[in-house]
C-alpha cells in the first residue's frame, strides 16, 4: 500500500514537472507511469513516461522481464514524444520497440513515421523500418530504413531515399540528415528533379530550409531549356537561382559555352560572371574568347572581356586573332534599337526647346505690340492736338487767282490716278508660255569586252578593258624601261543600244519618277541570327594571321556586312606591305579578306631591299586580295609613287617616280610586280648609279614594322 502510494505521488510530481517544461501529451487526464531504464556502463537512470495506453501487461521471456503496451500508446522521453498502436520495452537492455502506425516527434521541430521502430533508450539512437517519413521544416525525407540520433539530431539511411522539398525531389542511395541546420547529405547517385532544372551527382550537400545546393564533386546541371552545366564545386540558390563556381565549371547555352577557374551567374537575369582563364566559345558562329575576366548575358547574347582578352575567329586554314584592353559584342538589332532610342530622345529634346524658343518669342511679340500700341495711341493724341491747334488758326487767303490754280493742281493728279486704274482694269495681263518638261536621259549601256580582250582603232593605238576602271576602254603605250606602264584614260566609246533594252531601260526611268517618295523595306535579320552579332574593340587592338596582321586603337565588326573597320592610327600588313591612314576597311567573305578600303591619307610601303623601299599615297586606296594575298590595289586622288624598277635576275637597275590621279598596283607571288599610272600621269626614271636613296621617301614616310605582331605570341607584345 505505501509503495502505491509512493508510485502515484511520483507520478503526480512528473507530470507537473512536464506540464511546467511545456511538454503537452495527448492524453492529459491522468498521471504518467515511469518506467527506469539504468545504463550498466555509467549506472545512469533514463525514465520513459507512460502517458497512455489501452491496455498494459508484463510478461518473462528467457529471464528477461518485457512490459507491453497495446492501443494508442503514447510515451515520453526528455523532449521527445513516441506515439504508436504498441510497445515492447525492455527494461535489462534498455530497448523499446514499436510497432504499427509509429510517430515521434522530437522537441516540436522533427516529426518522424514508420511502421517499425527500434529506440535504444540509453544511447537515444531510433531504427526505423518500414514506410519511413521525417518532416523537419519544408523538407520531407521518405525511406524504407533511417538511423536517427536523437542527441545529435542526424538521421542517416542507407538503402535509398528521397527528400521532397516542395517542387523539387532529390533522391539518392545513401543520405544523412542534419535536423537542427536543415541540411542533407547525399551519397551514391544523387539525381535531383525540379521544373526548372535537373541534377545528377555523385554527393551533394543540400538545406531543405535555405534551398542551398552545394557541390563537392563531379556534378551535371541541365535546365528546362537545354542548357547544361558541368562543376566539381559551388554553391546554388535554388530559390534566388544563383550560382558561384570553382574548379573551371563549364556552363553551356545552345551554341555558346563558357569556363573559367571561378564562375558566378545569375539564372534569373541570364549573367555569368567568369574569373581566372576564362574561355568562351559560340560553335555556330566559329568565335572563341579569352580572357581572366568575363562577364555575358545568356538573354541578351552580349559579353564583354577584360583583361587580356583574345578572340579567336575560326577559319579552316587562316583563323583570325584579334586582341585589345576590352573586347565588346552583342546583337546588331540592339543597336539599332538603342541608336533609335537616342535619336527619339534627341527629338523629344529638340522639340522641348523649339516650344520654348516659341513661347519666349511669343512673349517678346507681345511685348513689343503693347509697347507699339502704347507709341501709336501717343502718336495720335499729339497729332490730334497739333491739329486743333492748327485749325484754330485764323486762314488768311491773299490772292484768289493762287487759290484756284492750288485747286486745280490738286483735282488734275486725282483724275490721271482714275484713269490709269481704269485702264489696268480693262487689261488682261498675257499668259506665260508652258514650262518645257526636263527630258529624261536616257541610261548609256556599255557591253563590257572580255578582261583580256584588245582592240585597235582606225589610228592603229591599241585598247584594252580594265576591270578596276569598270571595264572601260583604256589606250595602252609601253613605257621606255621594263616593268613599267603607262595607261591613260579615254572618252567613253559610244554603243548601241537595242531598242528593246532602251524601251525597258525609259520605263525603269519612268517608274521611278513617278513614285520618288517610295521606300523600300530592308528586312533586319531574326533576333537569334548568325550574322545579327558585332564585335568591339577598345584600345591597343592587334589583329593577327598567317597572312595579314595590323593594329589600331578601336575596331568594330559587323557580322552581317563581314566587314572590320579600324579607327584611329591603324595600320595593316599583308604581303610584306605596310598599309595606314585614317581609317581602314578590312572586307571579308566566309571569314577571308576579300576587299581593303582606307580612306584619307592612303600610303603602302613596301620594303625591297636593305632601306628601299616602294611606296605609293593617294587620297584614298581600294585593295582586293586572291587567295588570302593581295591580288591589286589601287590609290585614288593626287597618287603618288616611288617604284624600284628590276630585271629578270631581280636587279635593281633604277627608280621610277611618278604622279597621277589613279594608280594602280599589281602583286605577283605576294609581290609588288608593276605599277601603273591612269589620268594625266607624268614621271621620271633615274638609273639606279644616280639615285639618292634617303631623298626617295615621299611625303609622311614611316616604316613601323616593330609595331607588328609577328606571331600569336606578340599579340600581347611578348
């Protein structure tokens, strides 16, 4: 009777101990049971509360004393609750099993579920089996096989798992679970599921709270829309889809990738940030960029690079390289568009200062008609008082006869004024003779002869096409010394034209006429086109191929005309040529140097000998290349040159110095071979004895071979 009443006062003081800790059972309607479980390794006591159970009962099984609980059994361990339909405990091996419909909630943050439960109550360490479920925060973790420690708030599986967090499952054969941070640590085939993206690895660390995945190897990233990316290390915000990278990931977008020791972007705004060897490649546009910074927008297909950045134009033998401080590209519709802005914006702030400059005109209008009304009211209040005061008067009139004749000379001018608006009255003015119509002229159409084709006129001179002229007729004399020539220009021939091409010819003209106000649509190419790309180059630009080099201080490169255009000092090398002035096209076709154009102060020097030089200047100067080479250039307005005159051992033998509007020069082997004057040339020949080389430099003269980069390790002056 005592030991009952010692058991039921016990079990009244634990239950108001609990209800004070904040610990709320499910069954509060009566006292909790202790049960002890003694630790034989350190002789420490655990106690288990039984706050409920339908029915209990104890029972020896091989010397060992088991006590059942059986119906909506609910138990109490420190802060950890255990629910379930019954319970085995063993007391001598400090073990409790439960089993069927098992839940355990620890410290009001983890819930776990199973249909099986081991809890080995000294060393607070639960084996659940069987349709396993651990909710700790937004993160659901299912399994057929968890350890959890209790202490250490870790729960581990072994045999597969998956974690559900929200609209992403991550699912792996090994995993370890951290309650108190929220984090996940899988092993073994981590493949992770989400609208937006999905991962393979083979470990991963995970926080269900944070949405953090970080990466510690070998680890493949593909989104909803292709596009992949390959790390062994970073860390990624799944709920702000940011991402930080290291160990050189490689991020790849359709047809553009892009690597670096550390990459950072941002998935929602499409930025990558690359540091440290950074490598970008575009495969369907045949671009490679480096550089140790790199920043591209995967939405706007724009990047730009920095320090020492090199760009890479893919040929198949002749690849173009192209290096400068900062390196710039991006859409041309872009452009455009951003170019428009400007202008609109332009306009807007004209049109602000014309209304102003209105109102301020108007303003002045009105101040001046007030002070003009205000002068004209004056004005006619003195004159009305000088009028009276002269009408006030007395009119003396001395002579009657000096009156009439005063009458009659005024009535004599009035009736010459009647008369001669009478007769402009009756006089009809003669209508102006018809404006004759401007007659239209009609188009000279001209049968280009065959390049290589020659006629002879009456007089017996000769006369060739010229494909540079636009295949007009040119009369051909040979010049005194060899490898020289002389061409000079000739009226246009007159041809015929056949009534049927003249007919189709005036209605063209016709046509045109009549609607000279029509425009004509130009369609701007899609959005993701190949050729809707440019390129910018800022500062120190070299260029660099087997066949071509050169240098300036910008560039700009448009994809769709395939033209690079250099701005400021440059200078371009081809063919043991040095070609400058003041700004330089370089045209290309299928990434090939087909056309060179320079306008203002063209000069090409071409190195001969031990300080000769040919050298040829003109106003402006069109180069064509064949093969890679300069085929023939042509300089154009007040031309100029120095020619270095050989023979067929490749001996010097004397200078030609020359003048004309039109110069044309022809290479050979990559070569300078034969010059050519057109329009009014005139020269001199001086034999090679009677030269003075230093006085053969023409005007501006500069040699700067050390300026270019003679190999893909000069580009940046090494």
């Amino acid at each position: 009777m005592k030991f009952l009443f010692f058991l039921l006062s016990t079990c009244l003081f634990c239950f108001t101990v609990n209800i004070c800790m904040g610990q709320k059972p499910k069954h509060t309607s009566h006292a909790a049971l202790p049960i002890s479980f003694k630790n034989s390794a350190n002789d420490s006591v655990k106690i288990v509360y039984i706050w409920n159970a339908n029915k209990m009962r104890e029972e020896t099984k091989d010397s060992i004393k088991l006590q059942s609980l059986v119906g909506d059994v609910e138990l109490q361990e420190d802060n950890t609750f255990f629910y379930c339909d019954s319970v085995v405990m063993n007391q001598k091996e400090n073990i409790v099993e439960a089993f069927g419909n098992v839940h355990i909630n620890d410290s009001d943050t983890t819930n776990i579920y199973s249909q099986y439960m081991k809890y080995y109550v000294d060393k607070k360490y639960a084996i659940f089996q069987k349709k396993v479920r651990m909710v700790s925060g937004k993160g659901t973790l299912l399994t057929d096989d968890l350890q959890y420690d209790m202490n250490m708030k870790i729960g581990t599986y072994i045999n597969g798992g998956k974690v559900i967090n929200e609209s992403s499952v991550l699912t792996s054969k090994e995993g370890t679970y951290y309650a108190e941070t929220k984090d996940v640590y899988f092993k073994k085939d981590v493949v992770l599921k989400d609208p937006a993206y999905d991962l393979t690895s083979d470990s991963l660390l995970y926080n269900t709270q944070s949405k953090l995945a970080t990466f510690i190897t070998l680890t493949h990233i593909r989104d909803s829309s292709g596009n992949t990316i390959v790390t062994k290390e970073g860390v990624y915000d799944m709920s702000n889809r940011k991402a930080q990278f290291g160990k050189r990931p490689i991020i790849t977008q359709g047809s553009q990738r892009i690597t670096g020791d550390h990459v950072q972007f941002d998935d929602s705004t499409g930025m990558s940030i690359a540091d440290g060897n950074a490598v970008y490649v575009d495969s369907t546009q045949g671009i490679s960029v480096l550089s140790n910074h790199m920043v591209a927008n995967r939405k706007t297909k724009n990047f730009i690079a920095t320090e020492k950045p090199l760009v890479i134009l893919k040929q198949e033998q002749d690849s173009i390289y192209i290096t400068a401080d900062t390196l710039f590209s991006g859409k041309i519709t872009d452009l455009l568009y951003a170019d428009s802005i400007k202008r609109h914006n332009d306009s807007i702030r004209a049109e602000i200062a014309r209304v102003k400059d209105s109102i301020h005109m108007d303003s002045v209008k009105m101040e001046k008609a007030r002070i003009a009304d205000s002068l004209q009211k004056k004005n006619a209040l003195l004159a009305k008082e000088n009028k009276d005061s002269v009408q006030s008067l007395p009119k003396v009139v001395s002579d009657s006869t000096t009156l009439k004749d005063s009458i009659e000379k005024k009535i004599e001018p009035v009736a010459k004024t009647k008369k001669k608006r009478r007769r402009e009255r009756n006089h009809v003015a003669p209508t102006p003779p018809p404006v004759p119509p401007v007659p239209i002229p009609k188009p000279n159409i001209y049968i280009p002869l065959p390049q290589d084709q020659a006629i002879e006129n009456s007089a017996g001179k000769t006369f060739q096409t010229d494909s540079l002229m636009g295949n007009k007729m040119v009369a051909v004399s040979s010049y005194p010394k060899k490898g020289f020539a002389v061409f000079k220009k000739l009226p246009k021939p007159v041809a015929l034209i056949p009534k049927k091409i003249e007919r189709k010819s005036n209605e063209k003209n016709k046509a045109v006429n009549a609607s000279p106000n029509k425009s004509i649509a130009i369609a701007e190419p899609p959005q993701d086109d190949s050729t809707n790309r440019y390129l910018q180059a800022y500062h120190h630009v070299r260029i660099f191929t087997d066949s071509m080099q050169a240098v300036a201080d910008s560039l700009f490169y448009s994809a769709k005309d395939s033209i690079f255009k250099l701005f400021t000092n440059p200078i371009v090398w081809a063919n043991g040529s040095q070609i400058t002035g003041d700004t330089i096209y370089l045209y290309t076709k299928n990434k090939k140097a087909s056309r060179l154009y320079v306008f203002e102060n063209a000069m090409v020097i071409n190195k001969v000998g031990n300080d000769l030089f040919n050298q040829i200047k003109g106003n402006t100067l069109n180069g064509y290349f064949k093969d890679g080479g300069i085929d023939h250039m042509r300089a154009k307005g007040n031309a100029e040159s120095i020619y270095y005159a050989q023979d067929e051992h490749k001996a010097f033998f004397g200078v030609n110095q020359s003048k004309a509007s039109i110069i044309d020069m022809y290479f050979l082997n990559k070569e300078l071979n034969k010059v050519v004057l057109r329009n009014d040339g005139e020269g001199t020949f001086s034999p090679i004895r009677k030269v003075n080389f230093d006085d053969m430099r023409l005007k501006n003269f500069k040699w700067q071979d050390d300026l270019r980069p003679k190999s893909k390790s000069e580009l940046f002056g090494q």
